[in-house]
C-alpha cells in the first residue's frame, strides 16, 4: 500500500502534489472527504478530525459560507464591489488555515465549492489574489476552484473553464468543474425543480470535458452527476447511477487508448444520506473527492442540542441550578464549553466519513 506521508508534506499542497494524492487514493480505493466549513471552530474539528483518522482533508469554502466568515457587513457600496464580503472573507480564513494545517501534520487541500455564472468575480478576486501570493511565495493562496457553469451548455461551460484552467495551472492550482447538475438546495441556490435527465451525465459529455481540457492541462476534476443530490432525502427517493461513472472511465480509456483504468478524477457533489453500497462503487470508478456537507450541519447543530438536554438545568439564567438558586452557571454557558461539544459531534461524525470512505490510515 502506497503510504502519503512519505512523499508529501503536510500542510497546505498543490497541484502536482494533490494529483499524486489522487493516483495514489484510485490505487488504494479510498477518497477524501470534502467538508464545508463557515469559521475556526468548525475548521478545526475538520483538521482535529483528519489527523485522528489519519487522513488526507480537503476543506472548502462556499460563496455564503465565506460571506459568513467575514462577520458584520462590509460596506460593498464603498468598494464598489457586491462581492468583497465573500473575497475578504476567503481570503482572511485561506491565511488562517496556512497558519494552522501544518501543525496537524496532516495533508490539506484548501478548496472553494461551487462558483456559478453570476459570482464568477468573486474567484476572479481569489485568483488574482493566488497570483499575487505565487510571485511572492511561489505557492498559490487556495488548492483548487471549483467553476460550476453545469447549467449553460456545455459547449460554453468547458470554453470557459478552459480559460479558468489555462490560468490556474500556471500556479499550479487545480480546477474542479461540472457537468450536468447536482439536484436539491445548496447555498441559496435552489435546484430542486429540475428535470430528471440533467442529473444524469452522459460518457460522450465526459469525454468532450476530458478532450478539450487536457489540451490545456491535466490538473483538473470532473463532477460528472449521476443523480446526485444536494441535502438529505428520504430513502428511495433519488435514484443514483454510478455506472454512469464506469462507462465515462471505459469509454475514455478506450477511445484514448489509456493503460489507467480509471483515467479521470471525479467528485462525488451530495454525499449526505448515500448508502455505503453507492459510496465503494462510486469509489471504485474513480471518484476521489467526496462533499460531505448537510451531515456535518447537522452534527454541528446536534452536539449543541445534546449538551443542552443534559445541562439544562444550568443553562437558563446566569444564576441558580440544580445544586441551588445562588449557584453561579458561568461553567455551563461558557462558549468555549458548548462549541467544544459541537466540535466532538462533528468529529465524530467526520470519523464516520473517513472510514466509510475507506481514507482512515493512509498517511
């Protein structure tokens, strides 16, 4: 077994580095979970929880995730920019994260998740800002960007992030793209209504990607859907194929006429609530990045909710619990308390992924 640890150093990494991890997690059957995080605490519960599974991490920032991350409003009129909330607040957090990651000596790819049409200036900020960062440094600000234009036609879609990849990689940054749409409700946009047959992509729409891209370079993903839905659902209620991920592998492979058996790099876009039979094959087609986003929501929120059914008594006033009504609550109400417990309930939680992702241990 291939051991990461050996060959990369932990921290931050890029390109040729996160592609070396990716051959080495399709040769070793694992992939690595993608989480969202809006904050320090939620950011270190990922890293505690990577390096305790002894795993690689990807940790990725929404367009409104980094909106929150950026606290009270900025004044967007002043800068003349609807944008600079979300390009401040990734830019500050990306910092913060190069700071930290090292220490958990653990691998980490620092990621932005879906960036449509209409907020395409809001990662033209982060570029230019990872631009500034490689003249500088020689290392770019972010891991990778991903360009979701899986709504336009794909011709548009892949002459754009073309452009984006011819740009990219000259910093040595991956791209992840989109093709066909991932359903259901992800930070504020509502995909919900749409029709069945553009959750499914088809091998012949993978190969176009794969063609035109890799005449550029080859430092890119593909989330190619397959049925894929956002937030949690009812069993049964959304039919995922995986083979569609197969069939992309073998028709490339074989028009190409490649010796890798699974060529491309694919992205598993809404995880939440998939069987564990869904996730090894999807795995074993390919897929090395897996997003993990409404579960982690929700163990944020219930690690609270259990500290309070069992501290309650104290959690009501400043004063007065079950030991009398002069006794102080400070120790219960304290929010170093409280998001600590958020925080084990979302390791816990991330532990879960790690193994049913088969990462655990591959450092």
């Amino acid at each position: 077994m291939h051991k990461i640890s050996k060959i990369i150093k932990p921290g931050i990494i890029f390109g040729k580095d996160i592609k070396t991890i990716f051959t080495i997690a399709k040769k070793n059957k694992f992939a690595i979970p993608a989480v969202n995080c809006i904050g320090t605490d939620s950011i270190n519960a990922v890293l505690s929880a990577a390096y305790e599974a002894q795993s690689p991490v990807i940790i990725q920032l929404s367009y409104s995730g980094a909106s929150f991350i950026a606290g009270a409003k900025i004044n967007t009129v002043k800068y003349q920019c609807p944008y600079k909330q979300s390009i401040i607040g990734a830019i500050s957090i990306a910092h913060y994260i190069h700071k930290l990651s090292k220490y958990y000596q653990i691998p980490v790819i620092l990621h932005t998740d879906h960036c449509y049409q209409e907020i395409l200036p809001w990662i033209n900020a982060l570029i230019e800002e990872g631009e500034k960062n490689f003249q500088k440094t020689g290392i770019p600000l972010f891991s990778s960007h991903m360009i979701d234009l899986s709504k336009e036609k794909i011709e548009k879609n892949i002459s754009t992030c073309k452009k984006y990849l011819q740009r990219m990689s000259k910093i040595n940054m991956i791209l992840e793209i989109e093709l066909g749409c991932t359903g259901g409700e992800e930070d504020g946009i509502d995909n919900s209504s749409l029709k069945k047959e553009s959750l499914y992509t088809s091998p012949e729409e993978v190969n176009y990607a794969y063609e035109q891209l890799n005449t550029i370079s080859d430092q890119f993903t593909i989330a190619a859907s397959f049925g894929n839905v956002h937030g949690v659902y009812s069993p049964g209620s959304i039919q995922l194929k995986p083979k569609i991920l197969k069939k992309s592998q073998s028709y490339i492979r074989n028009k190409h006429k490649l010796l890798n058996i699974n060529p491309i790099n694919f992205v598993f876009h809404g995880s939440s609530g998939t069987n564990i039979h869904d996730i090894k094959k999807a795995i074993s087609y390919g897929v090395v990045k897996i997003n993990i986003d409404t579960d982690i929501q929700w163990a944020t929120w219930e690690g609270i909710l259990k500290y309070y059914y069992i501290n309650k008594h104290g959690l009501h006033s400043q004063l007065g619990n079950d030991k009398g009504i002069e006794y102080p609550n400070k120790k219960y109400y304290d929010p170093r308390v409280w998001i600590h417990e958020s925080q084990k309930n979302i390791k816990k939680r991330l532990i879960q992924s790690f193994q049913d992702f088969n990462s655990c241990n591959q450092l």
